[in-house]
C-alpha cells in the first residue's frame, strides 16, 4: 500500500502556527527538513539542517559535517493543530516532506483518497491564510500505469482561466515566486481576496477533473 492514494503539495503562507516558518530572515538557509513522532507521545521532534553559523532560538544542535548543522527541537501536538504539518497529520495522511521559501510553506503529504483530500485542503483553508495546490498525482495498484487524464476547459469561466493564466505567466506557481497574490491581482485589476476566490474555484474544477470526482 505505501506510495499508493492522492499525493499533494500545498503552499501556505508563513504566519501560519508553523516555528521553521515563522524563522524571519532565516527560512532560505534551512534545508532536509524531517519530522517524526511516536503513536503513544504528545510531540513531534523536527530536524533541520542549515549553514554552520546560524542561530536559532531555542534549538539543540545535534551534529555537524562539511558547512551545515543540524539542528532539532520538540513541539507538542493539540486537539487544534497550530501547525499546517500537524494539521494534516491528525488527518491520518502522514507528511512526507515539507520546505521553507521566503514567504511560505510548502507541504507534501499522501491523502487516502479525494474525499479526505478535499477535506483536507478545505481545513487548512479555514484554519490558515493562504493556501493552494500546487502539485497533484494519484496512484494507483503497484503494476498499473500512470493514466492520462483528459482536462476539459470548458469548466472554468473566462474569469477562472484568466486568473489562472495571469497567475502562471507572472510565476506565482513558480520556485520561488516570481509574483505573489496581491501583485497578481493588481494585475488583474481585482482585490486579492476576488483573486483567492477565483484560483479556489478554477484548483477545485481541475481537481475534479485529474481525479475524476
């Protein structure tokens, strides 16, 4: 069963409960991020690595090599998550990588299926800033192929397409960001939550479609 569901990459906005990204000034020069916790503990303990030299509050310094130093600290987990990874872990969907860019926090995990995608994705929409998928691949038994998966365009409305043709011409789903949500809406000559709106609308149609929901 490992590697088998809907796997996804989300962006959230750092001012989110999450500590690495939260780290002003700091989050470009962290790397290998990893988390990892037992079933019967309350924490969950957070590695990261960064250029020898860098201070950190309130982290431990586990060991070093070449230029880099890993460094780790403890956080507990709650009845309500504070943190994007610790929300979509009490969703049963385990992280598998996260990374820090300059104004964000981008997660990658494995739901079970679409529907607990989609809960997902509306729960960290309801619960942080900003947030938007930005990657998205289903698998399926071990032997079977990946599958084309025909998009119909038709279901977005002019609006959605230019939205989302503005956003991918200015680079806002680029690495890092050519553009972030309010230069693209100034573009579009809309305020940034009508832009949120639309990109919601247009991401949930094509995720209808990829997945055949």
């Amino acid at each position: 069963m490992t590697g088998q569901g809907v796997h996804a990459e989300v962006e959230v906005v750092t001012g989110a409960g999450c500590r690495i990204g939260n780290m002003p000034q700091k989050t470009e020069e962290i790397s290998s991020i990893s988390r990892s916790t037992m079933p019967s503990e309350d924490s969950v303990t957070v590695d990261f690595t960064a250029e020898s030299g860098t201070e950190f509050n309130s982290t431990e310094e586990v060991f070093h090599y070449d230029d880099k130093t890993v460094h780790r600290f403890e956080c507990k987990t709650g009845t309500t998550p504070s943190c994007p990874c610790e929300f979509v872990e009490s969703r049963g969907c385990p992280v598998r990588s996260f990374r820090t860019t300059e104004n964000a926090l981008i997660v990658q995990f494995v739901a079970r299926d679409i529907r607990n995608l989609r809960e997902i994705v509306v729960g960290l929409r309801e619960q942080f800033p900003d947030v938007s998928l930005r990657r998205l691949t289903r698998s399926q038994e071990p032997e079977a192929n990946n599958n084309l998966v025909l998009i119909d365009r038709d279901t977005l409305t002019e609006r959605q397409q230019e939205v989302l043709e503005t956003a991918h011409e200015m680079g806002y789903f680029g690495h890092p960001k050519d553009a972030n949500a309010t230069e693209v809406a100034d573009a579009l000559d809309i305020n940034r939550s009508t832009f949120a709106e639309h990109l919601s609308a247009a991401q949930s149609k094509l995720l209808d479609s990829i997945l055949e929901f």
